[in-house]
C-alpha cells in the first residue's frame, strides 16, 4: 500500500475557508466577490492621472493626439485595439466557460482522452494569421508616413540624451544657433525633424553641424539608451549610442506638450522629464531670435560677483553664450537662457525656485539621484551669488 500525502488545497477545509466550521460555499463565493472588487478597483485606477491645463486633460496622454504623428499613431491604435478585446474577450470566455462547464465535480470518472484535431487546429492557425495579415495593412502603410522625409518645409533640431535631460540644438542659419535644455520650442503646423543620439555625460560635445558625422569624438559617444517621447505629439524613439536616429513630428495648436525618457537609462531615468512648447510660427521667431542674443555680462553687485564664481567654478562645462570666460563647452546644458525657461535638471525643478536652485547648487546628486553634476563645494556666499547671476540669464 502506498501512503498518500495529504492533498494541500487553496480550499482545503484543514487550512481553508471551512476549517472553522464554517461552509466553504459562502465562504469562497466572499473570496471570489473580494478577488473580482480587487481587480474591478485596480482597472479604475489605471484611469487616475493629475490632469493637464483643462480639465478632463492628461498631461501625457497618447489616446489624445496633438499632431500629424500621434494621430497617425493612434489611428493604428482605434484598429489593432478594438480586434484585441475582441478576442481576449472571445478566448478568455470560452476559457471560463468551459472551465465552469466542465469542473470536477467530484464524482465523475476521468474524461476520455482526445489527441488532436484536424479541424480546430487549422481553424485556430488559420483565424490569427488571418487576422495578422489584416492588422500588417494599416501597420506597414503607417510605418513607412511617420518614416518619410518630410521634405524642406521641416524645421530641423538636434535632440541630445544624456544622463539625466535632453538638450536641443537648432543648428544653422535658420536655427541661429541657439542651444537650450529641458524645453524645445516648436512652431505650430510645420513638422519638426529631430536628429536625436546619445551621448556621454561627463565628455564635451563635440558635434560640428558641417560635418554631422564625424565630428564627434569616440568618447562623447558612450552614452547609454535612452528613449524620447512626447505622448501627445509622437510615438517613442529610442536613442542608441552610436547612432543618429530621426523623429519627425508636430502640433497642431500652441501649447506645452510634457516628455520623458522613456527607456531605463540609470539612477535619474525617472527625472529625465523635458516639454515641448509649440508656438503660433511668429511667436516662435521672436523666441528664436531671443534665444541667439548672448546673455548681458554688463552686470554689477551680487549678479557680476556671481558671474566671477561661474567663471572659475562653471565655464568647463557649462556655455553662457556672452560671459567673458565662455568656452562653448557642451557638457552640461547650455544656459544662456536659463532664466527664461520654466524647469531645470532634466525638467524636474522649477527655475523659479530660488530655495530649490540654491539646494541643487548645494550638492545636486542629493537633489536628483544620480545627477552627473559634481559637487562643487561651493559656499552659501558663492551659491547666493550664483543664484543672482543665473537669474540675470533671461
Ligand atoms: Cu534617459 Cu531613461
């Protein structure tokens, strides 16, 4: 005689629902009602988000397209989704259903055995690659337009990664050469066509806009992944080190667009944040030829003491187009404008925070974890100072 172990079992009345006495009926049936409100309550938080400007609205919500990419995105989306429910619903309701239908009652004998049929199988390889073969249509033809050149009309911008924010170049005549960080200023209705790579941290930039591939040095191209993304305006792009990758994208109406890093990239990945700000195509002009003005170095009391500090303590990675120590390094974010943008350090402090921009000053990496910025060990005159003169970059 063999010896059997006693079965465990979820329900099993020695551990379960009955071992108090009670009926295990009732019991599960509570057990089921909690597991379904369990789920029911987790389903209905996936809706909760801090809303946007206007009520009702997401600050990064890809199901509410702003521009040509995000549109055709989701048009995508409005096909492939709708035939998914269908048959999770179809295949997890037979899946119930026979599994109610035909449960262990305990007094049945074993089901007969069947293996394979012709029928079911062809028919259950036929309907998905059917049903594939349709999806690829659309998928293919909406690969291949958010793909295509978008032609001369396109304003062009160089998007660089690093650990932790993105910095934006608009090289050229067009562009002026003006050189931000955390924020991209777009025009409305005119694509925008990024060229987007990664680089190292801790080495200069090295990019030479008359010779796009090769002026960068072998160091400045160890970056790690990162992945660009506004929901609003376009699909995701990752940013590979090595490799000038594209977007192009576009929004139809002015407004702030929210992004983030949308790829594991370190310690600071979550607080790789950026916006983009879409202007009336004037308006972006006037930004434009603002932000190509070098910053005021006419400066006196507390500001031009801080600007001495930035001199000696700043310049070997930062540019500040116009201070008499500037030496065009591209290292960390070029801050030329810095007062007039609305975050800094990967988007994720307020510039107008002065008690938050003097902490960063303090000793970033505690701050932002994972911030490259050395501390500097700098004192409260200094960083008071430094305050004073940063807000002078407007
Ligand atoms: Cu960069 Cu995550």
């Amino acid at each position: 005689m063999r010896a059997t172990r006693p079965r465990r079992s979820l329900w099993s009345p020695a551990e379960g629902p009955g071992a108090r006495g009670e009926p295990a009926g009732p019991a599960i049936a509570r057990r089921v009602r909690s597991a379904i409100l369990l789920v029911g309550a987790a389903v209905l938080m996936t809706g909760c988000a801090i809303g946007g400007d206007q009520p009702g609205e997401l600050p990064q919500d890809a199901l509410d397209p702003e521009g040509p990419a995000a549109e055709t995105a989701h048009r995508l989306w409005n096909i492939v989704f709708p035939i998914a429910v269908a048959v999770f619903v179809i295949v997890q309701g037979a899946l119930i259903y026979l599994m109610v239908r035909f449960r262990d009652r305990g007094q049945a004998a074993p089901p007969r055995q069947i293996t394979g049929h012709t029928r079911l199988e062809i028919a259950w390889t036929v309907i998905p690659a059917l049903i594939l073969a349709a999806i690829s249509v659309p998928t293919v033809a909406g690969i291949f337009e958010l793909a295509a050149d978008p032609g001369e009309e396109a304003l062009d911008v160089r998007v660089v990664a690093k650990q932790f924010w993105f910095g934006f170049e608009y090289l050229g005549e067009e562009g002026q050469d003006v050189i931000t960080a955390n924020e991209m200023h777009i025009p409305t209705g005119r694509p925008v066509h990024l060229t987007l790579e990664s680089l190292n941290p801790q080495a200069p930039d090295t990019f030479d806009a008359s010779d796009p591939e090769g002026s960068r040095s072998e160091q400045s191209l160890e970056g790690v992944i990162h992945s660009f993304w506004v929901p609003s305006l376009a699909g995701k792009q990752d940013v590979i080190p090595g490799y000038q990758r594209t977007l192009t994208l576009a929004a139809d109406e002015p407004g702030t667009y929210e992004g983030q890093c949308a790829e594991f990239c370190g310690l600071g990945h979550s607080e790789m944040r950026f916006e983009v700000v879409a202007h009336e195509p004037e308006e972006f002009q006037r930004w434009l030829d603002e932000q190509s003005q070098p910053a005021d170095s006419d400066l006196d009391g507390l500001a031009a003491e801080g600007q001495d500090i930035f001199g000696q303590n700043c310049v070997q990675c930062h540019a500040v187009e116009g201070h008499p120590q500037n030496a065009d390094v591209r290292i960390g974010p070029n801050l030329t404008h810095f007062a007039s943008r609305d975050q800094f350090a990967g988007a994720v402090f307020d510039v107008d925070d002065r008690e938050q921009l003097a902490a960063w000053l303090r000793d970033p990496a505690a701050e932002k974890p994972g911030a490259q910025m050395p501390d500097l060990g700098l004192s409260e005159e200094d960083i008071d100072a430094l305050v004073e003169y940063l807000y002078t970059l407007e």
